[in-house]
C-alpha cells in the first residue's frame, strides 16, 4: 500500500514493489481516502516514461513512444495523481476496509465460535484468531511471490503447533521450547492439508503455505477440528484461488445420540471419534474410529457433520464478502489445450497397450519409456500433425516474403527462356512444448486412458472386475526370536508385521498440553522404505505419510485389544511395507492382527481392512454416469482415481475409515455404496487370513517376558518401594527380576525373564506387605540394632519391631548387649501392635520356665544366699559367709543337677531344629549358629558342698 498526503499527493515506491505481482494493472489507492475512492486521473513524470504503460511482470509491457523503461537502472517511480478529496477524509494512519479489524460468530454445534481477523497478523495473505471458549487458534495463510516449477502436486505445506503456554506449561527438555513436530501435531497437519488440497485449482503453482498455533487451551474444547475450520476460513480469506470455503467438525456418539464438536469429557463416553470436512455442498475428507459401528450408524454421523459444515461454510461466505481479497484468478497457467491432442496422436495406441500389462514394475517402465518418448518429440525434435496440411495463407505469405526490389512478372508477360516453377507450400513449423506441461498432460491422458478401460471394458489392468479382490496368503511365527510375526500379502502388496510385548517401560509416553502425562499402551509404527516399490530413496525419521497410516492401522486394532486387568502387557506392533502396490495401511491392519494372534495376545475378534476407489463421472468414458466403485485399488487406481476410502473392521462393524477425495466432495448415496461394498471386501478377507499357514500361535512365546500382577494394601506400597527408591532396587538385585510396577491402588506387577526370579520377588514382596498379628512367632529373625532400652529385631523383610530389655531373658537383665549384638538371630513372638503400626516382641515368651538360653545365670546360694551384683561382670554371686560350714546347709541333689541338663539339652535340640529348617527353606539368611563365648555351663560341689551354676547354655 502506498503513502500519501493529502497537501502533496505524491507516492514513491520501489522497483520491486511497482512490480505488482499477479495482478493484470496497477492500482494506486491513496491511503487518505475511502476504499471505494480511486484517483481520477494518474499523471507519470517523465523519467519513469513518456506516455508508459506498465503491467505486471506476468503480462506483456506494451511502452507507447520511443521512450521504454530500464528495469534494471530504474529505481524508483514517482506518481502523482489528482484526487477529488471527499468530506470525511480519513487520516494518515487509516486503514483499508480489508485490513480493518471484524468479527463473527459462526455456529459450531450446541455453541457458536468467534472469529476474528484484521487484527493480528495483517501482512499475512489471510490471518484469522478462532476462539471456542477459551481455546484461541491463529491461523495465516501467505504466498510466494513467484510461481513454483510446473507439477501435478499442489505447493502447500501445512504446519500446526500446541504451544505448551498455552496451557500454562513449558516444554521439558534442555532447551526448553516447542522443537520436532510431535506426532500429535502430524496427524492435524493431515487434517487441514486433506480437505483443503482438492479446492485448488490446477495451473496454480505459487507456493502456499498455512501456520496454526494453538495460543490458548482450557482443556475442555479440543483445538483439532477448530483448526480445520480456521484454515479454511483463513484460505477463504487470502488471495488463494480455492473454489469454495471449507470447515471442519467432530462428530461423537454420547448416550447413542449424536453430538456435533463434543468436549472432552463428552469424548470420554463416546463411540465414535469421526472428523468430518467438507463444503456447502459436498464431502472432502473424513476421518474416525469407533467401537464396531454399523455401517448405517456411521452414514448417520456423517450425515450430521455434513449439516453442521454446510451452516458453518454460508457465514463463512458472507465474511468474505466483506472482508475477503481478490482472488489471484490471472495466476492460473494451464498447458495449451492442443496439447492433449498431440499427446494422444503420439502415444494413443502405445498407451493402451502399456496399460494391459498387469504387473506393476514392467507397466511402470514400459510408461516411462512412453513419456521419454512424447518429451523427445514434443520438447526437443518438434511435432508436427499427421493431419495437418499447407493451406492457402502459408503459399502467400511465402510471395509477400520476397525482396522488395525484385522483379514482378505480370500475367501473360513472359520472357523468353524464363521458367516459371509453380510455388511450392511451406513445410510444416514443428510445434514445441515445455518440459512441464508435456509431462503434466501425459500424466493425465494416462489417467484418462485408464479410467476408459475400466468403465468401457469392465476390466483393470490386473484383469480384475470392479469388485473382485487381489489374491491373498498370509503365514504367522517367521521371526523365531520375535514375540508375534506375520506376512501378509495381497497381490503386490506386503506387510511384515511383528509384535513386541513388554512392562510399563516400553509404553509410548506422550507430552500434550494437559498436565498429566500419557502413556501409551499399545501403539503400531509403520515404515515405508523405497526398496518396497523398487526405488532409492531417503532412509531415516518418518515421514507425515508413514506417521498418518501408523495411526490408522493402530486405531483400526485398538478396539479388539483386552484390558490392561485382563492382560497387563504394553503391546508394540511394527509394520514393514516389503512390497507395496496399493492398500499398504490396509495390509498392516491385517498383518497386525495376526502378529498380535501370534504374539499371544487375547484379541477379541479379528479385523481386516481394504481400500475402495471410485470413477466418479462415468460419462466421460463410456459409461451411464453412475459412479463406479473399485474394491482393492492398486496405486495406478488410487493416482488416477476420484476417491481413497480406506475401511477396517470385522463381520459385525467397522472400527477405523478414512476417505480422501480427489475432486470437490461426493454425495452421501456414493458413500453408502462403497461402504456396503467394502464391507463384502472385509469378509472375503477375514476368510483368507484364516487360512494362514501356518496359523499363529495364539499362546505368549517362550521369550515373551512374564508379567505378574500381585494386589496388596495401598497403604503397604511405600514399604515396597522405601525411602528414595531403595526397597525396590534391592528387591530387583536380589531376585533378579526385570522391573516392579507399584501403583497408588495397591497394584503391583512383576516383570521377569524366568518363573524362578518371579517367585523369589514374590516371597519378598509378600512378606513386606503381610500384616502380622498378635500371636505370631517369629523364628530366626535377625538382630538389627541394640540399644539400652533392648534391640530391634527383623521379623519380615523390611519389617522390624521393638524387643524390650524386659523380654529378652526371663531374668533379669541389666543391658542387652551383655548378651546379644548385632546379626544374632532369635526367635519373637509378637505381643502387641500399637496405634502407630509399632511392633512390640518378646524373646522370653518363647523361652522354658527358669532357663534362658541366651542370659547370663546368676551364681547362687541354694541356701538362705541373696543374690548379689558382680560390677564388672554382672553376674550373680554368693556373697561371703563366716557361717556357711553350718551343719544346717542345704546340699544338691541329684534331682536338681538332671533337671538343668534336661532344660539346656531341650533348648539346644531346638535351636539346632530351626537353623536346620531355615537352610532347607532355601531363604536367603546368614547360616550361624548362635552360640558365644559364655556357652559351658559348669555344676560342682565344692568341698563345703555349695554349688555353682554358671551362665549360659548348659554341657554337664
């Protein structure tokens, strides 16, 4: 847009931008002035030209005078024009009516969206913010200034963003910033792109490219179909060409009733998960996954779709009106009309022929040399017509064409001795094409030429009927080592597909906008290398193609997969395309299915998918006009048909579709007819792939890790895991199991390689997680700590409870570690539990009456003695008496003597019992005796015929 002053209305204006692109004239419109007021009169200096006339670099520059224009020297243009000012001149700063800033509200199922544009980004060819609650998309659309090379592929890249503030969230990472487009973001680049691309009109070749950013995201109104529909209002908006405005919308089933662009929450209950695109009068794209829906619920849904893109695509039409640019009509370059009638005299009848071959390599190299063929002669040697012939005009533009001063002989003056030869015609002029458009043109009389054999003929180029199938094998269990394999093959297409099973580790964590994490339990990767259609190519990260059909052939299995309770596996399906002619996504649904069959998964039923086309116009080629429907399109079908409609499902119903249309929509009664043919297509499958030889397994391999799953208190999880982590780890080395899984709800799983390091875990983990009661003996329990109040004793792994100094010994015992340390074992018995959890034990309980086996007896006076404290010992002593010769003195009785080695022998045989239980129980403990310094207990008579007993465990 040009400056001016209204006291001096004079523009200036570089080069570059005089150059007006892709308009036919220039058009100078003052800023102070209204829109609809253009100058009256354009008076050009003199140095730019006297009397010039300048048009755009795209047309011709006609330059009146002998005055023409240095593009190359010119740098400036000065223009001055005469205006009749009006009242009410806007100022300097006033804006266009285009730029200007306008809002709507558009209906967008139970809600209405706001749609803004001229506010934000108005250098942009088309800029609109979309608000839905309080979820904000920004959209625009610009183009290149400068046509791209001729090709039968339309420029336009897409590229959408969730930026992680908009949630209020920052990526994680180093960086710290949005960076690899996510998977996520791929599919919804998809979904703008699909619609979209069938609007465009062919010869436009400037390249187009559309940005999304979801700036704000409440987390209850999903940004994807927002984003659609933002785009195509975007694209409305812009100079692009397009022939009609596109929107998108969400179609779920909530409480078996259709709802238009549900929330979150209400997607959480729904069926059906359908994206629908389209126009005011016609299909463009859809896209969904539900649960086993009929086909006639599915019509239903997109039924309704339809309606509430149709009511969304009128309000869009008059925002345009008011707020849209010109679109770049003058910009479309479409190959010479004769062209096509060249191209056909040239290859006609070789084309036809090359199009009967039925295998896909020698037809694709006998086309090739074809169309080297119709380049050389149309771009390099020259074509001339075989019906083309001189005419009249061409014998006298030959006479006009001789010198000026040459003699001319009148009729009926001859002289004498001349010959007069009668003038011959002129040859031909070889007519020669671009490169571009001759190859444009033979791709399109090749398309031509095969819808005319299908429809006039009723035959493909494999020989096949519109509605007959490719043959089809399949055989499971290839990859010995691998978990579940399988290789289908229909036709010329095939796909190895295995399946890989796991713990929680290998899930697919997903980063979105939402604070919670998602992990992925089951997920299938699809990889297309060009080795599977004989080229080279590039070899590395997928691509948005291999991205979009792994998502499809993952939805369309999702449905048949069990419970995580069921089967608690994260389940990996990886899908090579070996061979691909057509229907690849397809064929990874089928080879999916039955690599997880063989894998050992319980699938509840098995699915299959295929891939219908369509010749939609049907008139053109000899046919009535109905539209004739292809079952299982091979790739020539697919490029030079109307329509990709890819369904997977079982007998009952479907669970994933996708359809893409080459031209502007179908009708819902075409649809209809393909999805009653395709569902024959599924049954002729499902009974092909249960003739797979040999069968899958159906059983988990015996390299398949094994997963348990053990429930305990939720309340006992954090003694699994322990402080930091450690509890867990050492379970881990110890057993030798893989990993533990703990859950909030008490759900533990254990993942291993062998049933030996599984039962091992299991025992640890049962016994920290056991709830002891009151009464329960404790044997050979390992002492932990000792303190002056008594020692802490190892009952459970983990598991430690409180001996106090009181029932460690049935007598007396001043402190514990006089008699126990660290790593002797004992046995307790539980005694009581507080309200703390606490464990109170006792040793003594489990000891004989007067004897303890582990104490320091007394030395005592069987007389009238008091016992007596050793201070440095602590034993009992008989104190000194100058009486104790008394002939009254009590003497020891044989009796007594055989009572105490009988006690001590009954200890002894005890403990000996249990230390020889424990090593045969196979438990990991430390292997010792318990037995100390102080362990010889001596009886004798003195010469006084007093007695001493000695501490510890008794040996007469």
């Amino acid at each position: 847009m040009l400056a001016a002053n209204p006291t001096n209305p004079t523009w200036e204006i570089s080069i570059s931008q005089f150059k007006a692109r892709n308009f036919r004239k220039l058009t100078l419109v003052p800023r102070f002035s209204p829109v609809d007021c253009f100058p009256q009169s354009l008076h050009f200096s003199r140095s730019f030209g006297l009397n010039g006339v300048v048009r755009s670099s795209r047309t011709r520059r006609k330059l009146i005078g002998s005055t023409r224009l240095n593009w190359n020297l010119c740098t400036g243009i000065h223009v001055r024009a005469s205006v009749k000012t009006e009242g009410g001149i806007q100022s300097e700063g006033a804006i266009p009516q285009s730029l200007a800033p306008f809002s709507i509200k558009l209906p967008f199922g139970d809600r209405s969206i706001l749609v803004e544009t001229g506010h934000i980004g108005r250098q942009a060819s088309g800029a609109v913010t979309v608000t839905d609650g309080e979820t904000i998309i920004y959209t625009t659309v610009c183009l290149a200034e400068d046509p791209c090379d001729l090709s039968d592929f339309f420029p336009l890249s897409v590229h959408y963003q969730e930026r992680f503030s908009a949630a209020g969230r920052t990526s994680g990472g180093f960086f710290k910033r949005e960076g690899k487009t996510k998977d996520h973001e791929v599919l919804v680049c998809r979904l703008i792109d699909r619609p979209l691309r069938p609007t465009m009109p062919k010869g436009f070749y400037h390249e187009t490219q559309i940005l999304s950013w979801v700036l704000s995201y409440d987390g209850l109104h999903p940004p994807d179909a927002l984003a659609m529909t933002a785009a195509g209002i975007a694209v409305a908006l812009s100079e692009v060409p397009n022939s009609k405005t596109v929107a998108g919308v969400r179609v779920g089933l909530v409480d078996d009733k259709f709802v238009v662009n549900p929330t979150v929450k209400q997607m959480e209950g729904s069926k059906l998960d359908l994206l629908l695109a389209g126009t005011d009068s016609a299909i463009l794209m859809i896209e969904g996954y539900c649960d086993f829906l009929p086909e006639e619920k599915l019509l239903q849904a997109v039924e309704v779709g339809q309606n509430a893109v149709r009511s969304i695509c009128k309000e869009v039409d008059t925002l345009v009106k008011k707020c849209g640019k010109p679109k770049m009509l003058e910009a479309i370059k479409l190959p010479p009309p004769e062209l096509y009638m060249h191209v056909e005299e040239i290859a006609g009848d070789e084309l036809f022929q090359a199009l009967q071959i039925k295998s896909k390599i020698p037809r694709r190299k006998a086309l090739s040399s074809l169309e080297t063929k119709v380049l050389n002669i149309l771009t390099l040697e020259g074509f001339v017509s075989k019906k083309e012939a001189p005419t009249s005009s061409e014998i006298l533009s030959d006479l006009e064409d001789e010198e000026e001063d040459e003699e001319v002989v009148v009729d009926g003056e001859v002289d004498e001795g001349d010959v007069h030869i009668k003038p011959a015609p002129r040859r031909p002029v070889p007519l020669l094409f671009s490169e571009g458009d001759v190859k444009l043109v033979f791709k399109e009389v090749s398309s031509k030429y095969l819808r005319k054999r299908i429809v006039e003929g009723g035959k493909r180029s494999d020989g096949r009927t519109p509605d007959e199938l490719r043959p089809i094998n399949s055989c499971c269990g290839l990859l010995p080592r691998a978990h579940g394999s399988a290789l289908f093959t229909r036709g010329e297409t095939q796909s190895l597909a295995v399946a890989t099973l796991g713990d929680r580790n290998m899930a697919q964590r997903i980063d979105n906008l939402v604070d919670e994490d998602e992990f992925k339990r089951f997920y299938l990767q699809y990889s297309f290398p060009p080795a599977c259609v004989g080229e080279v190519g590039r070899a590395g990260a997928p691509s948005r193609r291999e991205i979009g059909h792994g998502m499809l052939a993952e939805r369309a299995l999702e449905p048949i997969l069990p419970s995580e309770d069921e089967f608690p596996y994260t389940i990996r399906v990886e899908s090579t395309i070996t061979e691909s002619n057509g229907s690849s996504s397809m064929a990874s649904v089928c080879g999916g299915c039955l690599a997880l069959q063989d894998a050992g998964v319980p699938v509840k039923s098995t699915v299959a998918g295929i891939a219908m086309g369509m010749v939609l116009d049907t008139k053109d080629f000899g046919g009535d006009g109905t539209p004739l429907i292809l079952s299982d399109i091979t790739g020539a079908e697919d490029a030079s048909g109307d329509m990709d409609f890819k369904v997977a499902g079982n007998n009952d119903g479907v669970t994933a579709f996708q359809m893409d249309i080459k031209i502007e929509g179908i009708s819902l009664p075409v649809m209809e007819q393909a999805l009653l043919q395709a569902k024959e297509g599924r049954k002729h499958i499902l009974a092909e792939m249960s003739k797979s030889n040999p069968p899958p397994l159906k059983k988990l391999s015996k390299y398949a890790p094994i997963i348990h799953v053990i429930r305990v208190r939720p309340d006992k999880v954090n003694m699994i895991i322990g402080s930091g982590g450690k509890k867990i780890k050492s379970i881990i080395e110890e057993s030798g199991v893989e990993s533990i899984e703990t859950g909030d709800n008490g759900i533990v799983k254990i993942t291993a390689k062998d049933l030996a390091s599984l039962e091992k875990s299991k025992v640890i983990i049962s016994n920290l997680t056991m709830v002891p009661t009151v009464g329960d003996i404790f044997r050979d329990c390992e002492i932990k700590s000792v303190t002056a109040y008594g020692i802490f004793v190892e009952i459970l792994p983990g598991r430690e409870g409180l001996c106090h100094v009181s029932e460690l010994s049935a007598n007396w015992l001043v402190k514990p570690d006089d008699a126990f340390k660290i790593g002797d074992r004992i046995d307790v018995k539980l005694i009581e539990i507080n309200e703390k959890g606490q464990l109170r034990l006792s040793h003594r309980a489990l000891l004989p009456p007067d004897t303890s086996p582990n104490s320091k007896a007394p030395i005592v006076d069987l007389g009238t003695c008091s016992p007596k404290t050793n201070n440095d010992k602590g034993r009992w002593v008989r104190p000194s008496d100058s009486t104790s010769n008394n002939a009254g003195e009590d003497v020891v009785s044989k009796e007594i003597v055989t009572q105490i080695r009988s006690n001590v022998a009954e200890v002894t045989t005890e403990m000996d019992v249990v230390i020889a239980s424990s090593e045969n129980d196979g438990t990991e403990m430390v292997k010792k005796k318990t037995k100390r310094k102080s362990s010889k207990t001596t009886i004798s008579v003195s010469s006084n015929d007093t007695t001493q007993v000695a501490n510890g465990r008794a040996k007469v």
